[in-house]
C-alpha cells in the first residue's frame, strides 16, 4: 500500500525571502536616487560654472573684427600704399576630423603647394581651434568657382574675403614706404596678440615698421550664435574695429621717381630734405625691389635672388650705408678750424702737392700732384685743397674735430622715423681704446686724413644731407622727418607732427657760416670750383662740396688709376649741395658706388635733381589740400 507525501508550505520562511528582497529592493533604489542627486549637485553645484561655460562655446563663438590697415599718401596726396580684396581659403580646425585627408582633397580642387601645407601647418601651430586658418590667399575667380561647387564636401573650410596691403607704384620709393609681411614667431611673442586676432600681416620695414601701431588700428569683436555646423545663426553682440590712421609724408613722390630714374644703373643713395622743416622730400637708395612681393610671403627662390645678390637691393644704403666722407666734409673742418680760433678766414697754408709732419717722412698727398700754391679756407673749400685740411687737422687735434662734428650729427643717429638707421662713425682716441685689436694708440696721422673725410670716419647719406641742411639753414637743425600729419579715417581729423628735437647750432661768429657759405657756392659758381660745370648758365646759384672717397688704400709711390682697378674697388663719388643760396628750399647728398670723381659722377645728378624740384613748373604739380 503505498503511502501518500504531504509537502507543507512554508509560510514564513516565504515571507522571510520576499521581505529580504523587498529590502534589497528599496535599499538598490535608495543608492540609484542617491546616485543621481548625487550626480545632480556635482553637475549643478561644483562643475555648474565649468559645464555653463562649456555648453555656452559650443553655442557661441567670439570672432575678431581685424580693422582696415592705414593708407599712405606722398605730400601730394597720391596714394603709395593701399589695401584692396583679396579671397582665401580658411580652415577651421576643430570642424576638421581628418587633416591630410581634407588637405589632399582640396588640393585636388585649388593649387595648392607644399609651401602653403607647410606654412599652414607652422600657423596650425599657433593658433586656436576655433579661429580659421590661412591655407591659400589670393584666390583666382576661377578657384573660388570650383570650390564654391565643391563647399558641400567640406565642413569646416571656407573663403573669406580681405583686404591686403597693395602698393600701386611698385618698388618707387620702397626703402622709405616699406612692406608689410606675415607675423613671424617672433613678432608674435611681442605683439599684443589680441589686437592682432584675424589679422596675418605686421609692417616690417620703413615707414610700414616704425608707424605699425598707428597704421594697424585696433581690432574688434563680434559675439555670434552658431549651429552644430558652426556656421553663425545670429550675432548677439558686437564692437566694431577702429582703422589705422592714414599717413601722409614729406616725401615727393614725382621727385623720388626722378631720382632713382637717374642712378638707375649704380648702386646709389640720394637723399633730399627741405632745410627749413626737415621734411624728407626723397630718399633714394638703388637698386631696388617690389615690396609686393612680400606681402603674402615671398617664394623662397625669389627671395635667395634678392639676398644674395652683389648689389644687394634689400640693403637700404640711404639710412644704413656707411662711407667715408671725403672732402664734403671739409666745410664742417673748416668751420670747426675758425669756431676753435685755429685759423681766419684770412689765415693762408701753402700747398705744395703733399703734406708731411715734422721729423716724419710719410707724405700725405693732396689730389692735385702739382700742389694749389697759397690757400685761404675760401678758396681751400672751392678747390678742395687737401693739404689745407692736413695742416688744419693736425692743428684742432682729433678731441676737438671729434667734439665739433658730432654736433651736425656726424657719428650718432638722427632720429629719423624710418628703424634701422645706422649712426656712422667719427673716431676718437677713447674710440679707438675699446677696439679689440692690439695697437689701440692713437697717432697723428690719422688726426691728419680725419680732416679730410677719411681714415675710421665714416658716414650715411641720411647723415650728410642733415648736416648740409643744417649748414645752409646757419645751425638750425630740425630732426628728419619722413611722415608730416597722421588722419583718422572716421573723423578725418589731420593731426599734424613736428620734429621732435630741434636746435639751434651757435658758433661764436656769425660770419663763419658765410665763410663756410661761400666757399661752397664758389665750388659750383667759381672760377676754380671742382663742380664749376654744373654751375654754368644756372637760373639760380647753389652752394655744393665735391667728395671722392678712397675705397682701396694707395700705396706711398703709386698713384690712382681707375683704369687699372676693378670697378668694384673704385672710389667712391659723392656730393652736397643746398639751393637757392639766399632761401634754401632743398639740400640733398648723393653717393654713387665705385662712380669715380665727385665732380664728375655725383655733382651733375645732383644738380639734376635740384633742377627738378625748384624748376619743376606749377602746373606740373598735383594739387594738394594736405600738403605741410
């Protein structure tokens, strides 16, 4: 008989396993609400600043307004340098999820080079994610089509137009206006960098570098709500940029024209100044280059063509060129032998063809191997008598040469407001003490040939051309000066500027400036002048100094021949001169490389040059309501 199983619930033990579970329940939901309110205060209270400013970059997006760069104008009101459209294609790179993928498809569509990766990868570099980068400027129509039909493949790339520095007339007048480049790396660490966001070009030579912070204005902002895509839904705020003022500059444009028409086969400097302001009318320095060229960077073979050239066109010989002075510097000699009572106008030195010092049989050669004969100050400036100067030399002695040249502003800067003027040099003996070379003493000889514009002394044309202004205006010297008013573009106010040093030169007499004066005049009106050529049948008389500097040394027996000499070791010509003689409106120095006698060479550019400028018919000049 088979016995029948009864299986009992057990109720309580049941209830027990739910009720554990229940609590397990409860206890997993407690930790999850705990969980989330604990998330909930992190996000709002701890990282609530954090996560607002997230949130709020990828919604809006600060752009930079860069301002219109500043214009230029000669005193004549015509435009040197200007600023016209140009297209570029920009990338944003946070948009960008594959670089080399989108730089080799765009390269497909637009002419792009290794040079433009390379150089956007450099500014890739420096650059935040969400600001657009260059890749090419200056598209062609034709590339802006094609990657206009092509935009939809292309998140995160697009053109933008600009304005880019444009200079009409070309390398006319580029030592004195400059260029504007790219911002390098190291221009980016002294820049204010957020004046400069949107922005790709700094002023980097002449007037475009010394006037950098008023031509380039000051950038604005725009605050914009974008999309996903990053492209702008709507502006909420916005400060607009302030442009650079436009200057306008002493400079004669047509003069300057002329004026490097003229030396256009030397390696030349001329500068032109108006003694009675300071104003630089012109400042040649040949040969030169197109400045557009490097505006939106310059091709490296290009570049390697201009800088290693033997004519060096990048070399600015107006500011930077340093010469011997030769004989136009015996007028300032000579006003220093009466201004230190060494000698009067009246006081006579024989020369007889050469110079030698007592005990010494060293002979110190004057240019005319048969000798002037008797010689005054007047007719040792007319003639360019070297001996005079020897004798006169040795007897100031080389502290009070030095003393008096440097008050024309021989051997120091002038201040002009173009950077990298060069200050030249006039030697001394404390001068010479500081040389790292083994013979530091300090002999007569070279006190002698100091007087004459040669030995250690050297000079720019910048330089001789302030002194001759000086001369001619009898001590009144006015710092040069290349840029005369500065406008604001929205107001169009003109704030007009003046030399910031200027000072009177005292000499103890006044009649020494005349004696000075006429020696100079009699050079080119004399009967004996070394320029006396160029003084023929003149509308008007102009004094001038004849300068031919030694670029070899001759040996004591030998005499010059330039037929015999390489041109590059020929002397070279140079020449000063101030006109009209009673109300001098234009005193200018000219050097020419290896271009032989002053006289020959140098003078009758000059006289060109002045001819040009105070001959020049009315009616041939552009009419100006700015002009100083």
């Amino acid at each position: 008989m088979l016995s029948t199983r009864f299986i009992l619930k057990d109720s309580i033990n049941e209830n027990q396993i739910f009720y554990h579970r229940v609590i397990i329940a409860w206890i997993a939901v407690i930790v999850a609400i705990l969980l989330i309110i604990g998330r909930l205060i992190f996000l709002q209270v701890v990282a609530h600043e954090r996560y607002t400013t997230l949130s709020e970059n990828n919604r809006l997006k600060i752009r930079p307004l860069p301002p219109n760069r500043g214009l230029i104008y000669d005193r004549n009101g015509v435009l040197l340098a200007n600023n016209r459209v140009s297209y570029s294609l920009e990338i944003i790179p946070e948009q960008i999820k594959d670089m080399d993928k989108t730089l080799n498809e765009l390269s497909q569509i637009i002419a792009i080079n290794e040079t433009d990766i390379a150089q956007f990868k450099k500014r890739l570099q420096q650059t935040r994610s969400f600001i657009p980068v260059p890749l090419r400027y200056r598209l062609t129509e034709e590339e802006k089509d094609r990657f206009s039909v092509q935009n939809y493949r292309f998140n995160g790339v697009q053109i933008s137009s600009n304005l880019n520095r444009y200079y009409p007339l070309g390398p006319i007048g580029v030592h004195m206006i400059g260029y504007v480049g790219r911002i390098n790396e190291h221009e980016l660490e002294i820049i204010d960098q957020s004046n400069y966001m949107g922005s790709d070009y700094i002023g980097k030579t002449g007037v475009e570098g010394y006037y950098e912070k008023e031509l380039h204005g000051k950038t604005g902002f725009q605050h914009v709500e974008t999309n996903v895509q990053g492209r702008t839904v709507r502006i909420l705020e916005s400060m607009p940029s302030v442009p650079g003022k436009n200057l306008y500059l002493n400079i004669d444009i047509d003069l300057q024209q002329y004026a490097e028409s003229l030396v256009a086969q030397h390696r030349a400097a001329i500068v032109a100044i108006e003694p009675n302001s300071g104003g630089v009318l012109a400042l040649v320095s040949m040969p030169y280059y197109d400045p557009n060229l490097f505006v939106d960077g310059i091709d490296v073979k290009t570049y390697r063509e201009l800088r290693d050239s033997p004519d060096r066109p990048l070399f600015n010989r107006a500011i930077r060129g340093q010469y011997p002075p030769g004989s136009t510097i015996k007028p300032f000699t000579g006003l220093a032998g009466l201004e230190y009572g060494v000698r009067t106008e009246r006081s006579r030195t024989w020369c007889r063809g050469w110079y030698s010092l007592k005990g010494q049989s060293h002979r110190y050669r004057d240019w005319k191997k048969s000798g002037h004969g008797s010689m005054n100050l007047h007719s040792a400036i007319e003639q360019s008598c070297d001996v005079y100067f020897y004798d006169l030399a040795y007897d100031l002695g080389i502290d009070r040469l030095y003393s008096f040249l440097t008050r024309f502003s021989f051997g120091k800067k002038t201040g002009i407001d173009i950077s990298g003027e060069l200050s030249g040099l006039i030697p001394s003996p404390e001068w010479k003490q500081k040389l790292l070379v083994l013979d530091k003493q300090w002999y007569a000889g070279e006190t002698i040939i100091a007087g004459i514009g040669q030995g250690y002394m050297l000079t720019t044309p910048l330089q001789l051309a302030v002194a001759t202004a000086t001369l001619s205006a009898r001590g009144q010297f006015k710092q040069p000066r290349v840029v005369f008013a500065m406008e604001e573009e929205e107001s169009f106010n003109e704030i007009s500027l003046v030399p910031t040093h200027q000072e009177t030169l005292s000499l103890k007499q006044e009649s020494y400036w005349d004696a000075a004066i006429g020696g100079m005049k009699a050079v080119v009106h004399g009967s004996r002048g070394t320029a006396g050529k160029i003084g023929l049948h003149s509308p008007y008389y102009l004094a001038g100094k004849t300068g031919t500097a030694q670029v070899i040394t001759i040996k004591q027996n030998e005499r010059y021949n330039a037929k015999r000499i390489a041109k590059k070791f020929q002397d070279h010509a140079l020449f000063v001169a101030f006109a009209p003689l009673d109300e001098p409106r234009i005193a200018l120095a000219i050097i020419v490389e290896n271009g032989g006698g002053g006289s020959k060479t140098a003078a009758p550019i000059a006289k060109q040059v002045m001819d040009y400028y105070l001959l020049r018919k009315p009616s041939l000049q552009v009419a100006t309501k700015n002009s100083p």
